[in-house]
C-alpha cells in the first residue's frame, strides 16, 4: 500500500527506472491495489488517433480502493474532517467505516431512482460532506459524475448538463460563503428549463431555506436515503470505463469535458498523492480547493482515500470571520499538510502578517501551491511566515486533463527554488519543444512544455468529440502532448513554468478560454465584438482585460460606466462571478491582419502596460485604431 519514495537518491532510481521500464514500473505501483480482474496488459498507446489505455482488461472500482480495503486496518481511523464557513459551528469527523455507509447508503438512494452504470450525474453543491459522499456513490455504482463549480452560473450549468447528457443533478438549497448566502436549487431550476435529459434532482437541506420543489422531479436528500441498507457492492468496472468528466474552458467558446477512467487515474493519484506530500500514517492532510476543480477531485477525496488518509475539507473562505481563518483551522485540527493556491496567499499577504503570527502553526510539515506559478515574492512570504523556513514547499504543476500533479518538489525530499515547480515525477517525461517541434535537450533554455510518454491519469478523450480532444493536445506536435504552456529548465534540469502560450487566462488558478468570455460579452444586445486578454494582476496572477466595440458607443461617463455594468452583468450570468472582466475598455475597432486574425499580441502589451513593445503593426488593416487603444488604455 506504501507507494512513497523516501529519498532523492530514491526518486533518481525510480525515475530512471520508469523510463527505462515503464511498463515494470507502472506494474509494480498498480498490482498493490484490490482488482476484482487482474489486467492482461500495463499500457497501449498512440498520441496519433490519439488512444491511450491503461491496465487493459483489469476490472476496478476505484471505490473498493478508497474505502474497502482499509476498514480491517483503519475502520476507526479519521478519513474526512470537514470544517464549516462558521467557525462557531461544529466540525464533522467521519471514520473509514461511517463514511463507507454513507456512500453505500446515498449509492442505494442512486440506484433507487433508476440511475445505472455509464449513467452521468451532474454534482452542483456547496463545500459540505454530501459532496464527496454523492461523488464517491456515483463512482460505486458506475455512473459518471460531472461536478459544477458552485459558482457557475445557470446558463454554464445548463451547457455542461446538455453536453453530459445528464440523467439527474444533485444539489442542495443553497451554500455559505463567507458572510453571504447563495442560492443554489433556484440556479438548477433555471439551467433545467433547457435540459429534458434530467429526470430527478436530488436536494440536500444544507441552509434550510425550503426550496421550491417540482413533483415527480425533486427528492429531498432525507427522502431519498429513507430505508436504504448500508451496504452496497462496488460495481466491477473495466480499467478504461469513464470514472468522471470535469469541464474546463478551451479556446473555442464551448466548454470541453475531460474524461478519466477508474484504472489509470486510481493508480496516479494515489501516487502522486503519497509522495508530493509524503504523507505519514498519521497525518492530518487539508486541501483548500473546491471539488469542483480536477484539484478538489484528485487531491481532498480520491488520492488521500486511496491512500488511507484522512483528508480535510473547508466550506468557508480564507478572509471570514478574518484573514487568519486558515492559520486558525491548521492549529485547531493539526494540519500537517497544507495546499493551498497562489492567489489566496497573495490575498492574504495584503492583511500583512500579523493574522499569521497569532498562530503557532507548529504541527505544518509540507507546504504546497496549486492551479498557477507561484510569484517569488509570494514563495517567501509562504516560507518564512507560514512554514516558519522549516517547511518544504512543493510548487505542483499539473492540469485538469493530467490528472494528477506532474512536475513537483516532493516534501523535504528534493530540492527547492522560488518560482520553480522542480522536477518531473517518476514515470512523466516532460520534454521542451522550439517552434519547429524540435527536442531541446541542453539546459539552461527555455521553450513548449509537453510529454512525449503518456502516464496512467492522462485525460482519454473530451466528452462526445474525441476530434476536439486530438486538435488540442496531440495535433500541434507529432507524437507529444502539448500542455500549451511554456516552460524554461535550469542548469539543474529544475522546470519553471511561464504560463500559457495559448489563448487561455489563468484568473486564480481557474482557466477560462478568451472566446468562452467573448462569446459572453457579445451576447449583450450593445456590443458587436469583443476581445479578451490577461494582464498581472497582483492577487489573482491575472486580470481580464476586455477590449470592446459597441454600434453606438457611449459618450458620457455615466452611460460608460453603465455599459461596463450591463457588459459584466452578462458575463455573470453567462459563466459565473469568478469570470467578470476587470477592466472594460470602450474602442472603435480592434486591431486584425489584413485575413481578420484579432492581433492579441497588441492587446496583451496595451493591457500589460507596455505600448513602447508592440512591435510592427504597419501590417494590420487599420494601423490607426491601435493609437487609439493605447491613448485609451485603462
């Protein structure tokens, strides 16, 4: 069951090994796992078509693996601790054995309501238990879940149902955040007048606000679980059946749904979960992420499960009731493992340190940083207030289509250096590409970041258009995955990444393609284009900086600021807060090549603050409208 590497020399081994013998490698991690068939094959691939398959023939659940095996050793032992938003509430603690019933309990609700293997069921809850309960149900029974973000809004619930095909949504009447409440079961009733596919929602009672219900459709969560035993047999499930679909934003304006299947994804998350964090028996483990992010997934409930830990889960927010919540919750439950994302540091950087130093925070041993690069100064801060100069920072960099973290430190066991994620995991071969596709083997340079073997937790496929999934990650360098980040190694062969080489922005760790937020934009009645750029920002890593041509532009400030608010009213209502632009720029044309090609180089040096670095622009169709975008700059 002891997955973990216990020295550097260790990791050179192993991962000198896992590429020499991928498949020896990859056999000896999986076959300490419970198979209910043992598979014929370790790996079949091609990054052509592309087909990637793990494990061929063996039959899993991957449930079994997170919750079975461990009730004869740790039946007692703590597996989830959930903390509630108000710190005068109770915390929940479920052992191994409760929280198996449960699953099995809410399984049997599932299957009562005629939900069946390959069956998709859209999650859309706050931050409570219910969650990971009625994520690990679906796993057991074999239908696919597809968690929402508690913060999208109708019209994105209502596009990922569609796209799903989903056959029920699981939600609650409303969620906590901070010091307001949101309404959740009101934005499903409205994502459901455009999805016949949904034939039952379930309701779980989280802030008792008694929500309207339609008969035959909505099942209260009490009502549902009403007489159900307490047992329920895992269902066997090929090593390749589809475990979940997680959307995440491309560069079309269509979300694209990334699929992971119970083998492969099993294995690497557990894995990765044991070494980055080199968690101990005994250790208390919190991600501060939301499950409805691939961080939520592989790192708060299947990779610390699989690994017998006990994990916790936070509903409320890093700044409420004040900015020193985290640093309260990690002495009051002896957090010794802390992730947590650049942007809440930053934020919490800004209240300066004297919410940090009123605690101890002696129990931390790892600390780590997910969803972005994390800036120098951010790293220091983390190290010297938080880890007290003692605790290693493992800087993860991974993706929702990865699976699992990619390019890391591993606890006090590797190197460290600010701003720079490390190396590779034992088993992932990242290489750096120059423009022509050609390997750049030296160090000490920089250039595409992608992966030339696939690893267990790859993504197969997105959701109903495998084509869509060859395009955007297999087609622009034959044989390679492409990240679409650019990367630079030291002379140490540690990686740093750069960020996106693509049109994607990373605001707070959470990626939104630029024609996803556009395509928002120009659903408002004024605006007949629009284009999207990132700029620093100093809490978020990036801003959304948005440049837009209206038929009448508005004159006078008021009706300008106005229009900034209608343009971001649509935009929340389109995708969901956490997708509203910034800055919104007014301007009379974009500046496009002569074939139409918007010239975001431009708008990115004009957002960024830099209009002396613009480069050529003779060539553009109107050469003019840039003079006026860069007088009017924000």
């Amino acid at each position: 069951m002891d997955l973990k590497i216990n020295s550097f020399d260790e990791y050179k081994e192993q991962y000198a090994l896992s590429v020499s013998d991928p498949d020896g490698f990859w056999d000896n991690i999986a076959k300490t796992f419970t198979w209910r068939r043992p598979y014929d094959k370790v790996c079949e691939w091609n990054f052509d078509e592309p087909s990637v398959k793990w494990f061929l023939n063996g039959q899993v659940n991957i449930t079994e693996n997170a919750l079975d095996r461990h009730l004869e050793t740790r039946g007692n032992k703590l597996a989830l601790i959930w903390e509630p938003n108000d710190p005068k509430e109770r915390a929940v603690r479920w052992t191994y054995r409760e929280l198996h019933a449960k699953v099995c309990e809410f399984a049997n609700a599932l299957k009562a309501q005629d939900i069946n293997k390959g069956d998709r069921v859209v999650i859309y809850m706050p931050m409570i238990p219910e969650l990971t309960v009625a994520v690990l149900a679906c796993a057991r029974i074999g239908a696919v879940h597809s968690v929402v973000f508690a913060g999208f809004s109708a019209h994105a619930i209502a596009d990922r149902i569609q796209d799903a095909q989903a056959k029920m949504v699981i939600t609650a009447d409303g969620l906590n955040r901070g010091a307001k409440q949101v309404p959740l079961k009101r934005v499903v009733d409205e994502a459901l007048q455009a999805c016949p596919s949904v034939e039952k929602v379930i309701v779980y009672d989280c802030v008792g606000w008694e929500p309207k219900m339609v008969d035959g459709r909505d099942i209260p969560w009490d009502q549902a679980i009403r007489g159900m035993a307490k047992d329920c047999p895992p269902t066997a499930m090929d090593s390749e059946d589809m475990l979940f679909i997680l959307y995440t934003s491309g560069s079309t304006g269509k979300p694209k749904g990334v699929v992971h299947t119970h083998g492969g994804y099993m294995v690497y998350a557990a894995y990765s979960f044991q070494n980055v964090f080199q968690y101990e028996e005994s250790d208390i483990y919190w991600c501060t992420a939301d499950i409805g992010w691939i961080t939520g997934h592989s790192y708060i409930v299947y990779g610390p499960l699989l690994s017998g830990a006990t994990t916790m889960m936070f509903e409320g927010v890093p700044t409420y009731p004040d900015p020193g919540r985290f640093w309260q919750v990690c002495d009051k439950h002896g957090v010794n493992q802390f992730y947590t994302a650049p942007t809440a540091i930053r934020a919490l950087m800004a209240y300066g340190e004297d919410h940090v130093l009123s605690y101890s925070l002696d129990s931390l041993k790892v600390l780590g940083t997910v969803g972005e690069p994390i800036n120098e100064e951010a790293w220091r801060w983390y190290h010297i207030h938080v880890g007290k100069e003692k605790c290693p920072i493992v800087d993860t960099w991974w993706q929702t289509e990865t699976g699992g973290i990619m390019i890391s430190g591993l606890g006090h066991l590797s190197p460290m250096k600010p701003a720079h994620a490390g190396y590779p995991l034992p088993g992932i071969q990242p290489v750096l590409l120059d423009q022509e596709g050609k390997e750049i083997k030296e160090n000490g340079v920089e250039g595409y970041l992608c992966m030339k073997y696939p690893w267990p937790s790859i993504l197969r496929t997105t959701y109903g258009d495998h084509e869509r999934c060859r395009v955007t990650y297999f087609s622009h360098y034959k044989g390679h995955y492409f990240t679409g980040d650019g990367a630079k190694r030291d002379e140490n062969g540690m990686y740093r990444i750069i960020g996106r080489v693509d049109d994607v922005i990373n605001v707070s760790g959470h990626r939104f393609g630029t024609a996803e937020i556009e395509n928002a934009i120009n659903a408002n009645g004024i605006v007949v284009e629009s284009a999207v750029v990132g700029y620093p920002h100093d809490i978020k890593g990036q801003g959304i900086y948005a440049y837009v041509v209206c038929e009448d532009l508005p004159k006078d400030p008021s009706a300008i600021e106005t229009a900034r608010a209608e343009i971001v009213e649509t935009v929340v209502e389109q995708i969901g807060k956490i997708a509203k632009p910034e800055k919104i720029q007014f301007v009379s044309g974009l500046p496009k090549t002569r074939s139409g090609k918007i010239m975001r180089r431009i708008l990115r040096k004009v957002a960024e603050g830099e209009p002396d670095k613009l480069g050529d622009t003779s060539t553009l169709l109107d050469p003019d409208v840039v003079e006026e975008i860069v007088k009017g700059a924000l």
